[in-house]
C-alpha cells in the first residue's frame, strides 16, 4: 500500500489540490489527513473534494482548528473516514487515531487522548500493520525542538500499543522529520506531505 499522508493545510484549498496531484501521479492508494484541515470553520469547500475527485479514500482526524463536529462533517460530505476514537481496516492494515491537541482552540486532556486511541486500537490489535494517526506529536522526539512539548499520552499509547508507524503534523517547522520511538516509525507529515509505502 502507498499513502499520501499531510497536515496543517489550514484552508489551502490550492495546497489541497496539489497534494491531490501529488496522490495521483504517486499512484498512492490512500491519503491520510493528519488534522488542522480548516482554519477555524473558514471554509469547508474544496479540501477534501479534490482528492476524491482523483479517486482516492481520505482519512482524517481533526485538528486543533476545527472542532470533531467539522470533521465528522466533511467526512461524511465526501465518504472520508474521521478516525477520531475510531478505526478502520484496509486490507490487511490497520488505522485508528485521535485528533484535536491538548492545547489550542479545540483541546483534549491528555488522559482522553489516551482513552481515545485505545478505543480505536481495540478493532485493529489483530492487523498485520497499524498505523496511528494523530494531530498532535508524542513527547519526547524531535518535534518538539521547537518548544512545543509533546503528548505524553500519544507516547504512552505509541509505547503500549506499538503501532508500525505513527503520522501527526502540528509543528510545521518539524514538517518531514521523522523518529523512532521502539521500533514504530514516528513521521511528522507536514504541509507538503510525505509518500509512505508499507
């Protein structure tokens, strides 16, 4: 399987379909939206369309700048999957994610962070590779060069439930940089968006 994954488009509908391109002419099969998809309910129109236009399934989480309800919306407007709390299995492969951040406009404790990837790694233990998906980075890793300390709950579930690979965005400047943490793959997808093949 090859996935696009990106984030922190914050209402670049002109990213969005670059990104669309980058999906089609990458022949990637899937494109993972790693939150921060709007800039505060702006606008909702052409982020998610472009992408679907080109035939790709899209799956999301929110970020700190849209709330669960704008992304459970475009989900359901353009047949994505919101992975907040939930999962889903492609092949044999599977996904399950949080979104939202623990600081920001639209915020989680760090104890619902956790409880929330729990219960979508609950449906996808059994998977021959998952793939965590989150807004927000784990503590501890090279994202957080920036000052922005990281998420000791999406580190603890990192370190409990050890997915393949964990994609998030949230730091732009830490866009692209990628970690271990074990031996799952920690990428910080960025803007620009990273092809990954599994």
């Amino acid at each position: 399987m090859k996935i696009l994954a990106a984030g922190d488009l914050h209402g670049d509908t002109r990213k969005a379909k670059q990104l669309a391109e980058k999906a089609e002419k990458e022949k990637a099969d899937l494109v993972v939206l790693c939150g921060d998809i709007t800039e505060i309910h702006e606008s909702t129109e052409n982020l998610i369309g472009p992408f679907v236009k080109k035939g790709k399934k899209v799956l999301l989480v929110p970020g700190n700048h849209e709330t669960l309800a704008t992304a459970d919306f475009l989900a359901e407007m353009y047949d994505a999957t919101n992975l907040h709390g939930y999962s889903i299995k492609i092949g044999n492969i599977g996904f399950f994610g949080c979104g939202l951040s623990n600081i920001g406009l639209f915020r989680l404790k760090e104890e619902e962070i956790y409880k929330v990837l729990q219960k979508g790694f609950q449906n996808v233990k059994n998977s021959k590779k998952t793939i965590m998906v989150t807004h927000m980075h784990p503590a501890n890793t090279k994202s957080e060069f920036s000052g922005f300390k990281g998420s000791k709950s999406i580190r603890k579930a990192i370190e409990k439930f050890k997915p393949d690979i964990a994609l998030f965005s949230h730091i732009h400047e830490a866009e692209g940089i990628e970690d271990k943490i074990g031996k799952t793959r920690v990428i910080n997808v960025g803007i620009e968006g990273k092809i990954i093949e599994i």
